[in-house]
C-alpha cells in the first residue's frame, strides 16, 4: 500500500526538524508541494532548502501544482473553507493516484506543527473517504509557530492554574473570550489586537518568526500597537505576505 508523511518542518528555520522528521524525509519517494503563486515563492525555496540539507540529491522527486485559490471576501467564512478543501482534495488524490506507485512513500511538508491551523490532515481525510485511493499516512509532528514564538520572547505559554486559549483574528475580533487572561492569536489579517487597546494587556507578537525575515516586538500593548501595525504593514508591501502570531497576556 502506499504511504503518506504528513511532516511538521518547524516555523521557518531548517534546524527546527526533528530526528524523526529527517528520517521520514529520507523515507519518501516523493514531495508533494503547492505552489501559492510568486509573492509566496519563499514559501517553495525554504522546502528546497531543507530537503538539499538532510536529503540526498536525486533520490526524491518534486511534485508541485499550483494551490486552488479560496474566496476570502465572502461572510460565509466555512463553506468558502470547506469548498477549497475539496478542490485541494481533488489535487491530493491525482498526486498520490498518479505520481505514486503502489510500494512507494509521498510526503507533504507542513509548516510548523500538522495539528495546528493546517489542512492537510482534513484534507487526506476526505482523499480517504472517496474511496478512489488507499494508502496509510502517518504524521511527524513538528515545532509549531507557537512555539518558536514562545522561545523567541523567552516566555511561557500557560501560568500556573490558568488555562489558554489558541484562536483566531476573526474571533478576538468579536470579543475577549471568557475567564481567560492568555490568548494566542493566529492568522489575523485585520489586526484585531487594536480593538482590545482599553485593556491592560501585554503582548508577545513576531512575523517570519524562524527566517532571515524574523521581526519580533513584546511590550505593554498600548505602548506598542502603533509600532506593530507599521512593522507589518512595512513587511508586507517588502515580501507580498505576511505570517504573524501574537500572545495577549492579562497581568
């Protein structure tokens, strides 16, 4: 049968793999890599680079085909989500049909962890429920942007007795979720931390966090919200996108 990793390669910097994820590397046939167009072309180059330092030149193929586009101005935020997981799913399903023999390995490389905000997963799943192809999968987890992010500032996740919350830009814009005092916020386009200026809250936030391109800032959040929004706002007319994460912290 074939076989599918599912390989968390860390937020950025190729010394993020683990032992486990070179080894998988160094397991597969092939790699399966979509292209999401030349302002993310970075996105491709440090795939490339990670598999020249812990891969053996020609004995892997690349597989590449460009990712379906998702509406991202309609309010019905799910359907529009799960009809481009379907495209990608129909991507997925010609990859490991038609560029895997049935004794070979395939795998996709994952930024950051496989189990945070990413949709490989769900969509192998739904690959699997067509009944089309079989294979087994097994996934290599990774160093999440959480995580490098944490380290990054030299802080904690959680305090003692408290719990976290890890969520969304769309959310925190709605509100300060309840009997909470630390939130990781992820994929915030509208920079929702503005709206939570009256608060007396702390923030940890970095971009490009683990690449050449790392911008990292920490302060009271009144302090340091004007200063963020002209790094990123600088960051992204520089490279075309931006991947950001921030903690917001309660005193």
């Amino acid at each position: 049968m074939r076989k599918i990793y599912v390989i968390g390669i860390g937020a950025g910097d190729p010394d993020h793999l683990t032992l486990q994820a070179i080894k998988a590397l160094n397991e597969a046939d092939a790699f399966f890599i979509l292209d999401k167009g030349e302002a993310k072309a970075d996105l491709i180059r440090l795939r490339r680079d990670i598999l020249d330092a812990h891969v053996a030149e020609g004995s892997y193929r690349l597989v590449e085909a460009r990712d379906p586009e998702r509406d991202r101005e309609t309010s019905d935020y799910s359907p529009a989500v799960d009809d481009w997981r379907s495209r990608r799913a129909d991507l997925y399903e010609r990859f490991i049909a038609d560029e895997l023999g049935e004794d070979e390995c395939g795998a996709f490389l994952v930024w950051g962890d496989p189990s945070l905000y990413d949709s490989t997963l769900a969509v192998l799943e739904e690959v699997l429920g067509r009944g089309a192809v079989a294979f087994d999968h097994v996934v290599v987890p990774g160093v999440s942007s959480v995580s490098a992010l944490l380290a990054r500032h030299r802080t904690v996740l959680n305090r003692v007795g408290r719990p976290v919350q890890i969520t969304t830009g769309r959310r925190l814009a709605e509100g300060w979720p309840e009997d909470v005092d630390d939130v990781v916020v992820m994929l915030d386009a509208r920079q929702a931390f503005t709206r939570h200026l009256d608060q007396d809250l702390y923030i940890y936030w970095g971009a490009y966090v683990g690449t050449e391109d790392e911008i990292l800032v920490s302060g009271r959040l009144s302090e340091v919200s004007e200063r963020i929004e002209e790094l990123r706002a600088a960051a992204r007319e520089r490279k075309g996108w931006i991947m950001d994460t921030y903690l917001l912290r309660r005193p």
